[in-house]
C-alpha cells in the first residue's frame, strides 16, 4: 500500500516573499526555494510517501514525466539532488474556460479523486497546496500552506499526521 503526497509548486515551494527576494532566479527560470525542498524531503522520507504532481506545473512535463521547459528540469534536478523524485501527475480535467479564467483551484479536487478512483492502493494521501480546492472531502486531506511564506516546518508535521492517521476511505464526491 503506497502513500501519496499531491504536491502544488507555487505557494508550496516557493513563495511570495522568496519570489521577492530572487529575482536574478527567476529571471533564470529557477522559480523553486531550494530550503522548501529540503523540507519536502524531509516529509517525503519519513513518511515513505511518493509525489504526484498536481500543479500546473504538471503541463511543464511529457507523460513520460521527462520535462519540456527548464523549470521543471530545473524541479527534477533539486527533487533528486534530495533522493526525490515524481512519481506522477494528476489527469487534466481543465476546459478552456478554466484555462482561460486560471480558476484551476475548481477542478483540482476532482482530479485528485480521479487519480485516486485509477489508483486503489494507496494507504492514505496528504494534498499540498495553498489555493482552497473547493471540496470539504479533499480538504480534510489538505495542508493549506501560506502563499507568502510556502511550506513550512509546521505544515511538514500537520502531512505527516494526516498520512499516519488517514487510512484510505474514498471521499464523497
């Protein structure tokens, strides 16, 4: 039985006040805080869980996960520099209005389920994310990180108990 970490990217690892602080690498294209992956790490090994990409940044990357811009080869780097890797995305459920609009947050809890739904052994699954997802189901699942400061010791402990007492129940849709 798997344990599945839905990783988000912007708000997770990086964040509002990082992203002010370096502009030189983001002008590079290195969107990512480098102590938010070692935290990441952190949740990742003593946990033992995997990591989805449920991020827009799923879009930077092939179905072979193999990545089509250099941010997400920049991410691939970083993540393996840390013994990380993803394991795989979450379906596209985005229709042009959402695309459009940027109102991704409506349809993320619904492609979490769907992964889920494709994926009946996983144990139990943790969601990291700051946008709101809009269903109370996936939500209790949820570690909602601050934009402004992105994942946090504290939201690193809050996932850990959540993949140690969650056992599997399908959410109500």
């Amino acid at each position: 039985m798997a344990k599945i970490i839905f990783l988000d990217i912007d708000g997770v690892l990086n964040s509002n006040f990082w992203n002010n602080e370096h502009q030189k690498e983001i002008s590079n294209g290195k969107y990512i805080d480098t102590e938010k992956v070692k935290l990441l790490s952190v949740l990742v090994k003593k946990s033992g869980a995997s990591i989805i990409l449920h991020s827009g940044w799923r879009f930077w990357f092939g179905e072979d996960l193999k990545p089509l811009r250099p941010e997400a080869g920049h991410l691939v780097e970083l993540l393996r520099n840390e013994g990380m890797s993803v394991a795989g995305m979450t379906p596209d459920l985005t229709t042009e209005e959402i695309r459009k609009t940027k109102k991704f947050s409506k349809i993320k809890a619904d492609e979490i389920l769907m992964w889920l739904k494709n994926n009946p052994d996983v144990e139990s699954w943790v969601v990291l994310d700051d946008l709101e997802l809009h269903n109370a189901d996936v939500e209790k699942y949820q570690v909602r990180t601050d934009a402004e400061q992105g994942l946090t010791e504290t939201d690193v402990e809050k996932a850990l108990d959540i993949l140690s007492n969650n056992k599997r129940s399908e959410p109500a849709r």
